[in-house]
C-alpha cells in the first residue's frame, strides 16, 4: 500500500515542482540571416555551443550560471514588458549548466543532453502563490528579441 501511495504521490509532487520544461518549435521566429548574424555576434555558431535567453518575470534578481564550477554568467536581468526579453548568453553545451537564482534561491539544471539537442534556451519566471516557478522551453527556434 505504501509504494502504490509513493507512485501516485511522486508524480504530482514532480509536476508542482519550481521547475517545468517543454519542447518547443512552433513559435515566430526570425530571420535565417538574422539568426546566423545573433549567433556569431554571441559566439554561438559552433554545434557545442547553445544559446539561454532570460524571458519574462525577472525584476533584476542576482542571477548566477556555472559550468564545471566557473562562472558563464553573472547578471541582474530585467524583463523588458513589451518584447519579454531580459537577458541571454552563450554556453558550451558539453557540461550541466547550473543557474542560481539568488533571490528565490533556486537553482535549475541545464543537463546537457537537453542543451546538445537544442540551439536556444528559453526561461520564463513567474510567481504564484508568492514561489517563483520556473519554466524552460527547449527550441531550435530563435524567437524575436526585440
């Protein structure tokens, strides 16, 4: 009785977690060319590389990402309201990429098998019940920025 009550149990606790994830395509997208001049501007061209964009819900929060124990990030992102946009930059995708939330000391993981299969990484903030949630859109979709 007690592992059929754990195995109805931990899915629900998992989907109400501070984190979910999707994997999305079906989205505006930009340019072909304008994605090409994005990504050599961010040093992202390389298949080892991926891209994370920072969406909406960050009010200017200390926001720390680690790779293999250095630092690929340190920012105070804010959304703008209008294009969603806050922040991004470019990682390698062939480590977990750790990022801190220090305000609502949560930490999320990039794993890398995920970053490997998708170029852009997006993370949306919001705040429900007075908890942040987060959620990551996996994508190979470069949506607008501005």
């Amino acid at each position: 009785m007690k592992k059929l009550a754990l195995l109805v149990l931990v899915p629900f606790l998992i989907m109400c977690g501070p984190t979910n994830t999707q994997v999305r395509d079906d989205f505006k997208s930009v340019s072909e060319k304008e994605k090409e001049r994005i990504l050599k501007e961010m040093n992202a061209s390389s298949p080892t590389k991926s891209v994370l964009i920072f969406t909406q819900g960050f009010k200017g929060e200390k926001i720390i990402a680690k790779q293999n124990d250095k630092n690929v990030y340190s920012g105070y992102p804010i959304s703008n309201l209008k294009t969603q946009y806050a922040a991004s930059f470019s990682f390698t995708n062939t480590s977990n990429l750790i990022i801190n939330d220090t305000f609502s000391k949560e930490e999320l993981v990039i794993e890398t098998k995920k970053a490997q299969q998708h170029k852009f990484i997006y993370i949306k903030k919001e705040y429900k019940e007075g908890k942040a949630k987060y959620l990551i859109t996996f994508s190979n979709t470069l949506r607008p920025l501005e």
